[in-house]
C-alpha cells in the first residue's frame, strides 16, 4: 500500500541503518589505522635498537678479523649473526674504509620488493657503527634493516582491519534492524494510521502500542486525538442530517416540504421522459380547515393537519410522496403511473379516509373533507410548475363544483367519491 507521494526521499530506517553503519565503520577504521601507526612506531623504534645490539654483536665478534685483516674469518662471522636477524645487508669495513666483508640477503621471496620498499620508507636509515680495539677505531659495521616483520604486522593488522569491520558492519546492520522494530515500527504505524485519516477519513483506525515509553505515550495522545474527532465527526454528521431534514420538512407534519416535492417531481419528470413513462400530481387542499382554526383555535387547526397528512400517508403506496406546500395545502407524486384511473383511485381512497371524524383537543371532534385535482405527465405539463399549476387548477375546479371531491385536469365534470363508493 502506498502511503506517502513518490519523492524519493530517503526513509528513516535506511537513515539510522547507514548512519548506524557508517559511524561503526568510521571509528572501526579510525581506531584500526590508529593502533597500526602506533604499532608502526613501536616497531620502527624497535627495529632500530635491534639493529644496534645486531651492530654490537657483529663489532665484537668480527674484531679480532679486522685486527688481522682476515676476509674470510670476517665475512663468517658476519654472516653467522646477520642470517639469523632482522637484516638486508651488512658491510665491515677496515680503518681506511675498505670493505673487508659484505653479507646480502638473498631476494628470493615473493614480497622481497614490498619488504625492501616498506623498509626504505618507514625504518630508519643504515646504521653506522664503529669497531673499537683498545680505545682505537679500527673499522666500522653497516646494517641495513629488512621490512619482513613490519610487513608480517601490516599484514596482519590489515587482515584485523577487515575482519572488525566485517564483525561492525554485522552489528551496526544488527542494531539498526533492532531500532526499526522497536523505534522505526511504532512509527511507522503512527505514520499509516495518519494517512489513513487524512486521506481515507479512517477516523476509527487506532496506532498499536510500542515498547518504547516516549513512543507509546504518543501513540496513546494520537488514540486520544482521533477518539476526540471521531466523536466530533459523528455529533457533526447528525447535526447536519437534522439541519438537512429540517431544511427540507415540514415541523408540524414531518412531511417533505414544497422544494423538496418540486426537486423529487423534477427528477421524475426527467426519468418517465426517458423511459417513457406517466406521472401524476394529486394537488389536495382541505375544505373546512378555515372554520375549523378560527372556531377552535390554532392548535385544533394542527390537530386537522396533522391528521390528513397521516391519512394520506397510509393510502400512498411505498414509492409514492406526499408533502405540505403550505397552509392546508398537500401534494402527491405518484410515480410509476400506469393509468390516469390508478390516479383517480388512490385519490378516492384519500378522500375515503377524510369520513372518519378527527379528534381535537379538548374531547370534541371534527369531520373535513378535501378537494383533489390530478394532473398527468406529459398530458397535461412537461415541467414541474406546468404540471402543479395544471394539478392546482383541477383542484380549485373540484373545489367550486362539489366540495369533497376529485378533478383531473382535462376532464368535463368532476368525480364525487360518494357516487364512486357507492
């Protein structure tokens, strides 16, 4: 599922996991190439004393040689000490400065020139020492150092470079898996569940808890932000389906009032046009309701209202509407109509329900009657007002004809509920 806009913006798990391993790297690599140079020092300092005690050895044991100018005793003690140490090359040289023996050592190894490069550049230069015979100088010892144990260390110090930094990497990548479950989890959670209410509305989405306090405490305050709106949310909607109801109902009958009629008339009429179907308006207005309100009060006059619009509620079949237009003035959809006699049936049966008395406060009791006039799309109106003034018109012509009755649109005389009763 996708939860944030593609940017290509790194995530924070990735962050942590390469900061994780970067500053495991870095101080691996620090500390490694720091205990190397110090290593490196040490052994460059070591190296040296141990090419001087090398000289010493090499001064006393070759003395007598150079007393007697004796080459080939010289050149065997030379090299009886020299194959045995850390040397590359050791000369004896006489009082003039002739060489008297030279012992060189033999480059037959793979890293010889590695060990001679390493030794050049990190041991100390040739030493010189002088071969003393009775407080005289008679000749001199030059040593040069050989690089193969500072190569063995780098080597190994490299190889324990490598081998940190792998068992480093394996952690920092260990604990950064670690902290996306205990820190990265719980927060990407918080993350979805946002989104989810951002751009779902998915207000009853709850973030899990986490192991972490500070975590789990801001898991808990958005729980609680979300219960709070999703209250908010739910007083908001039915605040608004009342206000909605109100705006389009009357308060005394409960009935839909004249824009809601027109709006449901005007969807009709566009429907039976595409399906080629008839609609029929039943315009009804009540009788003696004047007399009656002014001769027992308003509230006897809501009593009657209330009334005739449970009346013709019950004779509507469940598809069909019924809506006060104001006053004592009613309107009924009837849709789908088959036939204008269906019409001028179920006014019938409204007329029909207005014969029993309707009781008024106060123990008394009243009988109204209704006039009804029908009109039927597209007979008689192709538009909402065409057919309401046309069903409007019949009414106030049943009305002056014979009270109580019914009158469609078009029609010569109108129809008395009584004669069709009986």
């Amino acid at each position: 599922m996708k939860l944030f806009r593609s940017n290509k913006r790194p995530t924070l798990g990735s962050v942590l996991g390469r900061g994780h391993l970067t500053v495991a790297l870095l101080a691996v690599a620090m500390a490694s190439v720091s205990l190397t140079l110090l290593g490196v020092l040490a052994l460059r300092v070591y190296a040296d004393h141990n090419l001087h005690l090398i000289a010493r050895s090499i001064s006393y044991t070759v003395e007598a040689a150079v007393v007697f100018n004796d080459k080939a005793a010289a050149t065997e003690a030379l090299e009886m000490i020299a194959s045995t140490e850390e040397v590359a090359d050791a000369q004896v040289l006489d009082a003039q400065g002739k060489l008297l023996a030279r012992w060189h050592r033999a480059e037959n190894g793979l890293f010889s020139d590695l060990e001679m490069q390493i030794t050049r550049a990190l041991l100390e230069k040739p030493i010189s020492l002088p071969i003393v015979h009775q407080e005289h100088e008679i000749g001199r010892i030059l040593l040069t150092g050989h690089g193969g144990s500072l190569m063995r260390f780098l080597l190994s110090g490299l190889a324990g470079i490598i081998l940190c930094t792998a068992i480093s990497a394996f952690v920092a990548i260990y604990l950064a898996r670690r902290q996306l479950r205990e820190i990265i989890g719980p927060l990407r959670s918080l993350a979805t569940v946002a989104h989810a209410a951002r751009s779902e509305r998915a207000l009853d989405r709850r973030v899990p808890p986490a192991q972490i306090a500070e975590l789990d405490n801001l898991g808990n305050d958005f729980n609680a932000l979300l219960d709070e709106l999703e209250s908010w949310q739910s007083n908001l909607q039915s605040e608004n389906e009342t206000l909605a109801h109100q705006a389009s109902h009357d308060s005394l009958t409960g009935l839909p009032n004249r824009a809601f009629f027109e709006g449901r008339l005007m969807r009709a009429l566009r429907n039976a046009s595409k399906l080629n179907e008839r609609v029929a308006v039943l315009f009804l207005d009540s009788d003696r309701f004047k007399g009656i309100n002014d001769n027992f009060g308003h509230a006897a006059g809501d009593a009657v209202l209330v009334a005739i619009a449970n009346r013709v509620r019950a004779q509507l079949r469940e598809e069909d509407l019924v809506a006060r237009l104001g006053g004592d003035e009613f309107a009924v959809l009837l849709t789908p109509l088959h036939k204008i006699e269906d019409a001028e049936r179920i006014a019938d049966k409204i007329l029909a329900s207005m014969d029993t008395p309707i009781a008024l406060p106060g123990d008394t009791s009243v009988v109204t009657s209704l006039s009804i006039g029908i009109a039927v799309f597209p007979d008689h109106g192709a538009t909402p007002g065409a057919l309401l003034n046309a069903a409007d018109a019949a009414m106030y012509q049943a009305k002056r004809l014979s009270r109580g009755a019914q009158f469609t649109a078009g029609s010569e005389h109108p129809v008395d509920p009584v004669q069709t009763r009986s």
